[in-house]
C-alpha cells in the first residue's frame, strides 16, 4: 500500500474530549437573572420598577435605621443627640424591652422563670415535632405543661401535681371504655379528670406552702411579647386535639353528639373573636358556680380555644372527606375498633393532608393574640399603646415600637410556616 494510501484512512479518536464550560449566558448568575428577570420585556419593565422602589425605599430606611441613636432617656434626648438629622430613637428599646417582653407588673428577679420555660418549650415541642428524636422524651413533653404553669405562675407545686394527676385519671379512664365508644371514653375521661381536680383543690389548704415554692405572680400582672406566646402555644396545643374531636363529632352517626358538633362549630364560626374575648373578660363568669373566682388568663383561653377548635374542625373535615371510602373499609377489613382504625389508619392520612390549613389557622392565632388588649391585657401591644407610649418620656415613638413587635411577629410566623413546609416534604402531602 503507498502513503498516500495510508494517510488517506480516517482518524478514529480513542478517548474523548474533555467537556466545555456552557457559555457565560448560560450559567450561574447571568442565567438566573436573564431567566428569572429579563426574560421578555413585561418582565424586564417589571424588574426596573421594582427595583427603582426597593431602591427608594431602603434608602430613606436605611439612614434612619442607622443613625440610630440606642443611649438616652427620653424622646428630647434623642432629638439632642440626632441634631436634626435623621434617625431612629432606639433607646426606647434599650429602656423598656422588660415591658415589651416580660410586662410592667411582673417582677424583674424573677425574669429567669419564664426564661427558663421558654427554654424547655423548645426541649418539649422536639420530639413531637421531629420524628427522629428518641420516643422517651415524649415524658418530658407530657410534663412541659405542669412545669411551665408553676414556673411562670408559682405558687406551690401541689396545684401542678394535683392538675397531672388528674390527666393520667382522665386517660386511664378513657383507655378502659374507648374501646366500646369514643364519645364514651372522652366523655368518661372528661368527668375523672374534673372530680380529681375537684377533689385535689378542696385538699390543698388555701396559702399552703411547701419547699418548692416559688413566689406567686397573678395572671394580671403577665404582659407583654411573654402573654402572647403563652396564649398562642397554649391554644394551639388545645385547640388542635378539639378540632380533631370536633370534625369526628361533626361525621359520627349518633344525631345527638353531630348536631352538638354542628350547633357549636357554625356558631363559633359566626362570631368575631372581640366579640368572645369580652364574653370572656365580662360574661363567662356568670357560668361557674357564684363561689368561685375564674382567671382571666383562663378564661381568656376557653374563647381562644373554642374559636380556633371550630376552624381547625373543618380543616380536619376537608382531610377526611379526601379520604376515599376504601380507607375506611380497610380498617373494618382488620377487625379493627372505631378508635383503633381512626387512630391508625385515617386521622393519620387525614392531618397530612390538612397541614396547610391548620397551620395558617395556627399563624392567624398567634396574631390574633394582641385582641386581647381591648380587655385590659397589657401583651406587647397592649404595652406599647399603655403604658410606655402614656409616659411623657416616649410620646411620639412609634416606629420603633411597633416595628420592634412587627419584628418579633414575624419570626415566630415565619418559623412556624418554615418547619410546615418541612413537614409537607418529609410526609410527603402530594400523594406522589
């Protein structure tokens, strides 16, 4: 064979080539925003707008912010130091944050009782929010509550003991006859529980004290950013398990027990909360026994809870009218009880499905919580509108204030829909 013969075969390569970058347009930044930005021009007309305001807007917020002034006593003060220029009075925080935290009437040396259950919330909600965790803490969780009401509340410890001896009666009673009916075994539960705490109270001897007593503080002198998280996880954590029972109430073929349900969640659901928050704070009285002296806080938290309860029914009817007829006839297929089969196989299905909704009913709450400043309930709004705004040190200090309730606000919602976007994906609520 020649050479020319030779060279004119084809070359085969025997390794490829290594891979080019994408082009520049094509990659990292300069695609997200060509994408995402500019990619036609509504959307490029759109993008400008939006950032000529942003631009306008952080730049006659973010001199004032920074000019700050976080050292003086008083509005004139600021006003001195600042010298006409712009600038936000932030010493109004510096000064008042127990106010805005704790309350005006709390006492200040004993700060560190609702710290400390601030702390152990977070240790008792882990388990119950995070499946990974060890099931023993759940003992923990269990007791959070009593711990908490005696921590914040004080007073002796019997009240506490006595308030969880009476749960464990109610359950223990209500695991003897659930398995023949669950509106006998909730209701039987409901009633043990009542005449132990009937009984415990007549037994502790009024001003009884003990070692483990901690200085009383009323519920009239709670306040502040504090009176709204323990209203709000308070009534979500009872208002949850009533709707449950609400929405199971409202589906049960007994007539009674459905247009109890009925009656109670319709009306409820037709009424403003202001409207229950001053049944609560003048009327609710009138149905306990003339004798007895019902909290405000407690009472305060019987409307919240009701309200919500009737909201969260119907969430949780929506879930388990999602639910196709099969899931129901599985359990009965099992041999399993009413209870067995709710507890097992639908109320499962059904709250993954209702996560959405519980948890705006639950962010909404939280907010709705600053209503009960129009009863006399000096929470963080109400502190704000009372007595710091009433002192002739701060009038005129709004923004701060009410920026820095804003602030709070917002962390404890955005928290709570963040973990619920979580929970969507780790149970994965699209059915994939």
């Amino acid at each position: 064979m020649s050479d020319t013969q030779s060279h004119s075969a084809a070359f085969v390569r025997t390794e490829t080539l290594p891979q080019l970058p994408p082009p520049v347009a094509e990659r990292g930044a300069i695609k997200w925003i060509r994408e995402k930005l500019f990619a036609t021009i509504p959307n490029a007309i759109l993008t400008l707008v939006s950032l000529y305001v942003i631009f306008s807007v952080l730049s006659g917020v973010l001199p004032w912010i920074f000019n700050g002034v976080w050292n003086a006593g008083s509005l004139s003060e600021c006003r001195e130091i600042l010298q006409g220029t712009s600038g936000a009075c932030f010493a109004v925080l510096t000064e008042r944050w127990p106010q805005l935290i704790f309350g005006l009437a709390y006492p200040s040396e004993e700060y560190w009782r609702p710290g400390l259950a601030f702390i152990m919330l977070f240790f008792a909600a882990a388990p119950v929010m995070f499946f990974d965790l060890p099931r023993k803490m759940l003992i923990f969780t269990a007791l959070f509550p009593f711990i908490a009401f005696w921590l914040i509340w004080g007073g002796t410890i019997l009240a506490p003991i006595v308030a969880l001896i009476g749960f464990v009666g109610g359950y223990y009673v209500y695991q003897r006859f659930v398995t023949n009916s669950f509106a006998a075994g909730f209701f039987g539960g409901v009633v043990a529980a009542v005449v132990i705490w009937s009984i415990g109270g007549a037994l502790i001897p009024e001003g009884a004290s003990d070692s483990a007593m901690l200085v009383a503080v009323p519920s009239r002198d709670l306040g502040g950013f504090m009176l709204n998280l323990m209203l709000g996880v308070t009534c979500v954590s009872l208002s949850v398990p009533l709707g449950i029972v609400l929405a199971l109430g409202r589906q049960s073929s007994m007539p009674l027990i459905k247009w109890i349900c009925v009656v109670f969640i319709e009306f409820i659901r037709g009424v403003p909360l202001i409207t229950l928050l001053f049944v609560a704070s003048v009327m609710l009285a009138y149905f306990f026994p003339p004798e007895s002296t019902v909290d405000l806080f407690l009472r305060v938290v019987i409307m919240i809870t009701m309200f919500s309860a009737a909201y969260i029914a119907e969430v949780i009817r929506g879930g388990l009218a999602a639910l196709p007829k099969g899931q129901y006839e599985a359990g009965d297929s099992l041999g399993l009880d009413y209870a067995q089969s709710m507890r097992l196989i639908i109320l499962p299905q059904a709250l993954k499905i209702s996560i959405p909704g519980i948890v705006n009913i639950a962010v909404g709450l939280f907010k709705d919580t600053t209503l009960v400043s129009v009863i006399s309930m000096f929470d963080i709004v109400g502190m704000i509108r009372g007595p710091i705004l009433s002192s002739s040190d701060w009038i005129g200090v709004y923004w701060e204030l009410l920026g820095f309730a804003a602030l709070l606000f917002f962390i404890t919602c955005y928290g709570i829909s963040q973990y619920s976007q979580w929970l969507e994906r780790r149970l994965a609520t699209d059915h994939r």
